[in-house]
C-alpha cells in the first residue's frame, strides 16, 4: 500500500513540471487590436483613392490598419501602439480586364504575422468587405472588417 501511495505522490508533483493543455502559454497570446491613436503619427498618407484603410464597423471612422495601394507602408495598431509592419508578400489575383482584383498582403511585426485579404478596386466608393488574420505560434484571430471608401462617386 505504502507504494502506491509513493507513486501517487510522485505522479503529483511531476505533474506541475509539464503544462496542461488547458493551459495558455504565454507565447501565444495575441495582441490586441484598436482603432489609431491620434496622438502618434502612422505615417501611412490617407488622402487620395489608392490606399487601405481598414474599419472594424461599417460607416464608422475607426481605422486601425492603413497602407498605399500596392501594400507598402502598412500602419496597424497593436496593444495600443500604432506600429509599422513589414510586407513579406503580395500575392493578386485578376478577375477581369478593368484591373479589379482580389490581393492578400501578408505582413510581420515582430513574432505576429498579419494577413489582410480584400478587393482592389481602381476607387472605393463603397464599403468593401475585407479580411485579417493575426497569427502568432499556434494561436490565430480572423477579424470580418471593412475598407473605407475614399473616393466620392462620379
């Protein structure tokens, strides 16, 4: 009896060396995203009809991501920080000969990678569904959102 009562107890405390799966590691945490600070320069140009900016609700001025229209010169905010992020790659696809286009950007800020996927159009006139995913190790977070027009119909 003496044995088990050894084993169990060993089992115990060699039980806490290792982390249950249950358990959130602290690597894997994602960052949390808001709308721009106002008070820290994004560097990102929003005048004009090339550029992305992205919205969480549609008809609401709450950018949290921005870049040119060829994906360079990407801003996001961060746990509260307005950061750059770094274009790893462009990838576009045509759907027809007036250049609309489906493009996925995919970007890196440290360990998080950001994806964004959304329609190129020569102007946004409208609010056009889009979409990011942050990933960091194993863990993701996909965001439905929205790129703000910026250029008044003709």
């Amino acid at each position: 009896m003496r044995i088990f009562i050894f084993l169990f107890l060993v089992c115990l405390l060699s039980a806490g060396a290792f982390d249950c799966p249950a358990q959130k590691s602290k690597k894997d945490v994602l960052p949390h995203v808001g709308r721009f600070r106002q008070d820290e320069e994004t560097g990102a140009n929003r005048s004009g009809c090339d550029n992305h900016p992205l919205v969480f609700t549609k008809g609401k001025d709450d950018v949290f991501f921005e870049s040119r229209g060829d994906g360079l010169d990407a801003f996001m905010n961060l746990d509260g920080h307005n950061v750059k992020l770094r274009l790893l790659k462009t990838t576009v696809y045509y759907l027809d000969e007036y250049g609309t286009a489906d493009a996925v950007y995919e970007y890196r800020y440290k360990e998080i990678r950001i994806t964004v996927s959304l329609r190129v159009l020569s102007d946004y006139t409208d609010w056009i569904p889009a979409k990011v995913v942050i990933r960091k190790n194993r863990a993701a977070r996909r965001l439905n959102v929205f790129v703000a027009p910026q250029c008044d119909a003709i």
